[in-house]
C-alpha cells in the first residue's frame, strides 16, 4: 500500500539579522540555510497495517505524512501510495486517502457539521444512500448523532475531533494519516478515540499511520513502530522489540512509610523517587528481580510494591538521549 525508497525533503530557510539595519539588508542580499527534514527514508507498509511513526519534535513525522498524502513534494526519491505518486494529486488518489490533522480542521467553524458533510459529499461523489448510511453508521460509533446539527466552534475539542474523524471517513479511505489524532485531549477522550479506531480498523481493514506522542495511543493501536530521527530511520519493528531495546528489564515501585535515607540497595537499579523519598520506581533486570525483590522487602520498610513491564515511554525518552542504542541493537541482531 505504502512504498518509498531514498525519501528527501530539504527546506530553505530564510535567515534575517536582527534589526532595522538587518531588514535593509534582507532586501539585497537574502541568505538561506538549507534543512534537512528528511534524509534517504525508505518503508514498505502492507495492507491493512496500523503502523506508529515515532520521534521527537522536528524529527520529520509531519513531513514524512505531508509526502505521503501529495501535500509536500518530495525534493529527491521515490514514494508510491497505492500505485499512485502523492506529487502529482490524482484525483482517483485523493478518493483512496484520508488525512487527520489533530491540529488543524477542515471542518467549516461557524456551520454545523452536517453542512460540512454535505459539502465533501458532493466533492467525493457519494451517493445519497451511502452518504446516509455511511453518516449513520459513524455517528453512532462516536456517539455523535445529537452533534452533527450543533455549530462546529460550540462543540467540546473532544466531540470536535470526533466530527474531524466522520468528515475524513466517510469516502471509505483505503489509506489513512492519523498525525497527532488525540493531542490536547483528555484521558477519557483519549481513550474513546482510540476504541473508534479499533473498531473502525477492525471493520473495514484499512492502513493506518498514526504519529503521536502519547504512548498509549500507540500501545493501543500499533503492531508495528518505524522510529524516526533528525529525519532519518532509526528503527522499523515490532512494539515488543522496540520495548525490549534496554533489555527484558521490570519497571518495579516501592511504596514506605517513611522517608528512606540508605539508598545502597536500590542505587545499581537507577532509582526514581518522588519528593519526600517514600516512594521509589528502580529499573531491574529480570534475572536478579526476586533477589533484589527480597533483599529491598527485608531491609526497607516497604508497604506496597508492583512490578510491571518497561513502560514505552521511558524506552522513548532513553532511546532519544541516546540514539546509538539503536545503532548497537541493530548490530547484535545480525550477529
């Protein structure tokens, strides 16, 4: 469904001095500073795959989505989405894909977004008996029917994300881009989108991309991650193998009744505490979980623990301050 090999996006960006002397200048002799977005990117994404792409801010993520839906042309290589080159915005193209920008709407603010509906009804050339059922069909998974009449500008960030999903499903997109879906929203919110999409990938098999930076987003939804940084990839597998790219480590919590000063024990687990030293988060591998376990239980006034996996997200933040983790796990594969 998705293939590019040797994807670049370079931008030239203007560079002004400060000041009024600075702007004078800028009028006869502008300089520019070429940015890297994307560097030699490749991917083969299958059909019906929901794929996370991951990275920190300014890794690319956005840009990589804008190629990929025509919005961006790419400055060098080649990208094909579903026999299609996104540059040159086949109309037939435009119908196959659906694009979800958490930040941005296309939704008409002052009208309701029915009125909307109608609107990319008549661009996508929907039959009115599709349009009624596809509209139904979507309207009760969100929970949305009693919106769909109500002004978009009076509607919750919540039900308006909800109403941004209907308005780029209801064409029956092969491919979507989801890029940021769930962000400013709260956890319920959150939690509610992430189940319309489950069900919707469940229903009707199509691909997705997700970008986001709630992790849960991605547990949630993602079988497979594609790390990228300063705009290369850094990492294209599975969500256990991601997980696992510090080791099989247990992220362990001890809760005391009173403030620890003898930190001995937990020093070689990279402890975590909070403020006042009552509780502690340590970082064990799983072959030393059960000594370490008991030797903490019997020496430290412990009133309740709990062990769990890594949480990805601290997979995440180690590999960004560290990104040659990547380069060593790949290493000790091939070997």
């Amino acid at each position: 469904m998705i293939t590019c090999r040797g994807l670049c996006k370079n931008f030239e960006i203007y560079q002004k001095e400060p000041g009024f002397s600075g702007t004078l200048k800028s009028f006869f002799n502008r300089k520019y500073k070429t940015r890297e977005a994307v560097k030699s990117f490749d991917v083969e994404i299958p059909e019906g795959q929901i794929v996370g792409l991951l990275g920190p801010n300014g890794a690319g993520k956005t840009t990589l989505i804008k190629m990929f839906t025509g919005i961006v042309v790419p400055s060098s290589g080649f990208v094909q989405i579903i026999g299609y080159d996104p540059a040159k915005r086949d109309r037939r193209f435009r119908k196959k894909i659906a694009l979800v920008m958490g930040q941005k709407s296309q939704l008409w603010w002052d009208l309701p977004a029915m009125d909307s509906f109608q609107l990319l009804q008549r661009y996508y050339e929907i039959s009115d008996a599709d349009f009624k059922e596809r509209v139904g069909e979507l309207s009760e998974l969100l929970d949305v029917k009693d919106l769909l009449q109500v002004h978009v500008r009076k509607l919750s960030l919540g039900e308006r994300m909800k109403v941004e999903l209907m308005s780029c499903l209801l064409h029956k997109p092969e491919v979507i881009f989801l890029d940021e879906p769930t962000i400013g929203l709260d956890l319920i919110a959150q939690r509610n989108i992430r189940q319309f999409i489950q069900d919707y990938h469940q229903r009707n098999h199509c691909t997705i991309v997700l970008t986001s930076h709630y992790m849960a987003d991605v547990e949630a939804l993602c079988s497979r991650l594609v790390f990228i940084l300063q705009g290369k990839k850094r990492f294209d597998g599975d969500i256990v193998t991601f997980s696992n790219l510090l080791g099989s480590e247990k992220n362990v919590v001890f809760d005391f009744d009173r403030s620890v000063n003898d930190h001995s024990l937990l020093t070689p687990f990279d402890p975590h505490w909070n403020a006042d030293c009552t509780r502690v988060e340590l970082r064990i591998p799983h072959e030393k979980l059960k000594e370490a376990t008991i030797d903490i239980l019997r020496n430290l006034p412990v009133v309740e623990f709990n062990t769990e996996k890594l949480p990805i997200e601290r997979v995440m933040k180690t590999v960004m301050e560290n990104p040659d983790l990547l380069e060593t796990n790949r290493r000790e594969s091939q070997e």
